[in-house]
C-alpha cells in the first residue's frame, strides 16, 4: 500500500517538512531546501540556501529582497516540468493566485499529495489559471473559507469604480490594492474596462509593475502619483499600497474618493471603519463557493488546511465525507490580502 501522506509531509516550526525529499514548502525560517508556491512575503521568506520556484517567482523574489535574499542556489522549474529529489518526485502545477504562483505536486511511493499554496478560481489575465491535480491529500488555504464570503466578478466591482469616475471627474480615486498581484490584475481589469489613460503609481508599487511587463504581461500607460501636482491627478486613477490609502500622503490628493480593493471588503463595517468609501470586492484568493468546489474537483480522501477559517471548511468537508485536519501552520496569512487585520489598522 502507499504510504499515507501523514508519514511523510509533517508539520514542523518552519513549515510544512517532505521527509524523504529532504525539503520544506513555504518554510517561514531560513532551511537549506525550500520550495516556494509564489512571491508573496508569508510564503517566499527570505535567506534559505536552495530555493526551488518557478521562474516568475524567483524573478519577483529577487525583486523583493535581493539577489543573494532570494537563495544562495535559485532552481526554476517550469509548469508541467518533474524535478525528482531523492525518489520524490515534484512538479508545479499553476495556482492562478498571482504571477508564477504554483501548486506543488509531489509524487512518493504511488501515494500524492498537492500543497496549493495560495489560490484562487477568478478569472486573472495576469497568471495562468489554477489547475485541478487529483490528489490523496490536498493542503488548501481557508482565508475566506465562511459562506458569507462569496467574490462577485470583478469587472462589476471595476464597473463600480468607472462609474464614480464618471460622477466625481474633478476628483482623485486612489485605490488600495497590494504590490503583487492586485495591483496588476486591477490595472489589467481597467484597461479591459476601456481605461486607456495613464494610471497613477504610489512608489511602492512600481517596481513590481515593471516586473511584470518584463516578465510578459502588458499594463499600458503607467505614471509615478507625484502628489505635490494635485491638479494634475485630478479626476485620475492613483493606486496604492492599503496601507497608504488612510495616511497623510492619500489625503493631499484633490478631494479623493478612497478605494480598496480586497476579499475583505465584503464586510461593511471593516471598510467603514477604515474609511473606505468605495469598497470593491476583488480578491486572488479563492471564496466559500471555489473552496469547496476546488475540493470537490480534486477528489482527495482527505484535505489539511494551513491557515484561515478552518474550522467551518472542516466541518462543510465533513458533511461530505471528506476528512479535514487543520494544520494551524504559523506565519502565513500574516502578509498581503490573507492579513485580515492590516497593519495600519491594528488596534482598530
Ligand atoms: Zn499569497
Ligand atoms: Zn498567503
């Protein structure tokens, strides 16, 4: 019989461990062997010696802390591509999260298990869409794992932001979105919507961008947010780190209307409380619905769960016949859109 996933995948401190591989995914310490499902902070630490990703992953994890940040030894391995690292064979599957995010396959004795990573089911012209893997055991993330969080399609909730636009053309719409991934995606979502007019950047922001369009995926006219030219940004699109959306720097904008786009702004009051005028429900991970579905599709006896709401993603899973065991892995969901509670918010 092969051998159940429990003897061979174990949760460790740093993260989840492959024994016989001898290697980590998503390790939140420094190891000698990680294999990283994409760029963003609560997954891609920096430090590790050997880093297996995708390409597209370690260009933006060399883009986010560095050359020598990104791991001593960076090996890429392409969609679709097996990489066997004693007798375990790995393979990344895309995850549809953000650019180069990937699910990793791995194959040991008959017996299979996918770690998802982060994903999402949402259309995303900026990555390829999220593959479904068959599978013993899938390890899913549950950040929106409650049936009260169910995404609308995006272009709707961009529709949302035109229309203001169209109301309120003297005023600056500045948009909170996160530096990998949402911010891209929006910018692709406007341009599909016939924005064709530069898009403003917050300096923390347009690195990432470029990146992107070196890496293949096009997002028109962009300009830095140069906020000592208010009148210039008047009736402008600005996009900006969530944090910075609340800060001094937002509110020298002429008479912004202030935006978020994020999973969380599903719920009312945490927009209120944070000001947000104009919230758009836009997220790249996946809602109740493709949570369960995305279950479902794989067909696994068994599924863990590494971070979130698990507890009712168990217990729907139960329901069902499919046995769940939340992992209660630390550290993830502490960066970008997983982060319920921002940092700028905290205390609030
Ligand atoms: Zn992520
Ligand atoms: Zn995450």
């Amino acid at each position: 019989m092969p051998p159940h996933p429990e003897s061979w995948l174990r949760v460790t401190p740093q993260g989840l461990f492959c024994e016989p591989g001898d290697f980590f995914i998503d390790p939140q310490r420094p190891v000698d062997r990680a294999v990283v499902t994409h760029g963003h902070a609560d997954h891609a630490r920096p430090g590790h010696a050997a880093v297996l990703a995708t390409p597209a992953t370690l260009a933006i994890m060399r883009a986010r802390m560095g050359e020598a940040g990104a791991g001593t030894v960076q090996q890429a391995i392409r969609a679709g591509e097996t990489l066997v690292q004693n007798g375990v064979a790995i393979r990344l599957v895309p995850a549809g999260h953000v650019l180069g995010s990937a699910q990793v396959v791995l194959d040991w004795q008959g017996a299979r298990a996918v770690i998802s990573g982060d994903y999402k089911r949402q259309r995303d012209t900026t990555c390829a869409p999220f593959e479904p893997v068959p599978c013993d055991v899938f390890v899913t993330e549950a950040t929106f794992a409650l049936p009260v969080f169910r995404h609308p399609p995006p272009e709707e909730e961009v529709a949302k932001l035109l229309k203001s636009l169209a109301l309120f053309p003297e005023r600056t719409h500045v948009v909170g979105c996160y530096a990998l991934g949402k911010c891209q995606r929006l910018i692709r979502l406007l341009r599909e919507a016939g924005w064709d007019a530069p898009i403003h950047l917050h300096g923390a922001l347009a690195r990432l961008c470029a990146l992107y369009e070196e890496l293949g995926v096009p997002l028109g006219p962009l300009a830095p947010a140069t906020v000592a030219n208010k009148a210039a940004l008047q009736g402008a699109i600005v996009l900006a780190p969530p944090s910075a959306v609340q800060e001094r720097w937002a509110r020298r904008l002429a008479e912004p209307v202030v935006a978020v786009a994020s999973g969380w702004m599903r719920v009312r009051q945490r927009a209120r409380t944070r000001g947000v005028g104009l919230p758009l429900v836009i997220s790249d991970h996946a809602d109740w619905d493709d949570l369960n579905r995305t279950i479902d599709e794989v067909g696994a006896p068994e599924v863990w769960v590494t971070h979130g709401r698990d507890d009712a993603l168990v217990h729907a899973m139960a329901l069902r016949g499919i046995r769940g065991r939340a992992l209660h892995l630390v550290g993830l969901g502490e960066e970008e859109e997983d982060a319920p509670v921002a940092a700028a918010e905290q205390g609030a």
